[in-house]
C-alpha cells in the first residue's frame, strides 16, 4: 500500500485480497498489539458514532492511543492551514484519521504529512466504508466475479467508493438515481475505462435491482445538504428500497446501508429489519475489523518506507 488511504483508487488488487485476509485474522482474534505505543490523531469536521467509537475502541484494542480533535478546536483550514495541522500532528502522533467536509483538505494533510492518513469520509469518497461492505458480501460468500450490485438513491460518495472498487474487482455496478443526482463523471470515466467492471447508471430502480445480489442504498440527505430536505424528498420519492423493489433482485439478495439510516424514507423498516438484511453485520465489519486491518497494514507499510501516492494537484479520490 501507499503511505496514505485517501480512496480505494490507492489501492491494487493484491493490497486488496491482503486486506480481507489480515481482516479474516483480527476478526478471529489474533491481532496481538502491532500498534503499542502508538498514537493515532483523529480530526472530525463531521459528526460522527459508529466511526469514531469504532476507530477509538480498534486503535485501543491493536495496543495504541487516541486523541480526538473537533473541528471546533482546532479549526482546520480555517483557524489553521491543514499543512501546519498536518506537520505538527507529524511530529506529535503516529498516524491521522481524518473525517472531513471537503476531499481537497484532505489531500492537504496526506500531502502535508509524514504519517499515514486515513479517510474516515469526506465529500468525494468514503473508501473504508465500501471496502468493509465487500468484505461483508465475501464472507457470505457472494464475492463473486460479475456479481450485481444495485444502489438506489445519491450518486454520493459512497457511490464513488464503489466506483473505485469496481476497478480492483470485476462486479456489475447499477446506480439508479435521477438526473441531477449522480455521481461525478470523472470517477465513472475512471471506473469504466479500467475495463475491470460492467457499471450502468440509469433512472429506473426496477432496472437497476432486476436479478441484483446486493442492494445497497443510503441517505438521500446527507450531512451538510440539510437545506436541499424538502427538495431531494421530492426527487428521490420513487427510490425507496422495500418490499415491493426488493421482490425484483434475487431472493437470496443481501441488502445494505451504510448507516444512519432514515426508516421510511429510503428503506422501509420491513427490508431494513428483514432476513435479507445485513446492515448491522456490515457496520460491525466497517467500524472495526477492516479498520483495524487498514491501520495495521498501514503502519507495516511505512516501517518498510513506502511513500504517499498524493499528487500536487490531487482534489479528487
């Protein structure tokens, strides 16, 4: 791996496979402690439960320490440049997981850095997330070359994680979203002219769920669009995941969500607490195991030198 864990566009397809089987060792119990006497900074500019306790409670379980900064404290980019952030946190601390508004901020800490720095989230790509989600698809055994994956709602950043995934592994990503509301189209360039995965963005659910074996859906209002509520409910009435859509993937689907999850809205609470479910499976494997096994590798990683692929002019996952 790279020194850095800005999107799974960091990644090949062996640093991949070597994730899920260090993930399959530290979810059996044999993690020891390869970070004693570490010290992990994390900056949240976002609110945040699942992963910011599960980033504390893996960091304390590998044998390290955290120091959680709001955005409140140390004002990031705005009280101070995120290159001073980045090169005194250098100096204090042993790595950064960095949950931010905007990507290109991030870019700046990894830039700026000379620990690892993770992405916890930002606007652009939420890479820990999807790579968690896969792991959980593969331990059920659905990791499948051309398996489908269907994803109802936003072309957000989770879209675009598993753009990026879809680069390492050959899967069939179907967005539906209306127009307006997907995903960039420099990362769908990216992903198709990787030629690794089959990736269809269309409007209608029904067609992008047919014979799926994951459905995946999220928020349609994520943190910070609060003031596009009324309008995004509007536009994303027809995209709900339920009973009736669920009824057009194939019986044996898994379903996911990211979490929180608004019941009603995007899913019903029939699909979100039914036998297809696998929402808070996912969430466990997110929150702490696959974060475990990017954090370990990532310290391994840079005992053995190995420099940061952020670019100059990097903004974008």
């Amino acid at each position: 791996m790279t020194k850095d864990f800005l999107s799974l566009f960091d990644i090949t397809r062996e640093d991949l496979d070597l994730l899920f089987e260090l993930t399959d060792n530290l979810k059996s119990g044999n993690s020891g402690r390869p970070l004693e006497g570490k010290t992990v900074a994390m900056i949240f500019q976002k609110p945040s439960l699942r992963t910011r306790v599960s980033f504390e409670v893996g960091v304390m379980q590998l044998g390290g320490h955290i120091t959680f900064l709001s955005q409140e404290s140390i004002g990031v980019g705005t009280r101070e440049a995120a290159r001073d952030v980045a090169r005194l946190l250098s100096r204090y601390c042993d790595a950064i997981v960095a949950r931010m508004n905007d990507h290109t901020v991030l870019a700046d800490l990894a830039r700026s850095a000379s620990i690892p720095v993770i992405n916890a989230l930002t606007d652009k790509s939420h890479p820990c997330q999807v790579l968690a989600d896969a792991y959980t698809i593969r331990e059920r055994g659905r990791l499948k070359p051309g398996i489908k994956v269907a994803f109802v709602g936003d072309g957000n950043n989770v879209v675009h994680s598993w753009l990026e995934f879809a680069t390492l592994y050959p899967i069939h990503f179907a967005l539906a979203a209306p127009q307006g509301y997907w995903p960039d189209e420099s990362v769908v360039r990216r992903a198709q002219s990787s030629g690794v995965s089959s990736i269809e963005i269309v409007q209608d659910p029904v067609e992008a769920v047919r014979n799926a074996g994951v459905v995946y859906t999220d928020v349609w209002t994520s943190m910070g669009q609060e003031s596009e509520t009324a309008k995004r409910k509007k536009a994303f009435a027809g995209y709900q995941v339920n009973e009736e859509l669920l009824a057009k993937a194939r019986p044996d689907c898994l379903v996911m969500h990211c979490l929180p999850a608004h019941r009603g809205e995007e899913i019903t609470d029939g699909v979100m607490e039914g036998p297809n479910s696998v929402v808070f499976d996912e969430a466990e494997n997110r929150r702490l195991h696959v974060q475990k096994a990017v954090l370990v590798e990532l310290f391994s990683s840079r005992s053995n030198g190995v420099k940061s692929s952020v670019s100059e002019d990097s903004t974008v996952a």
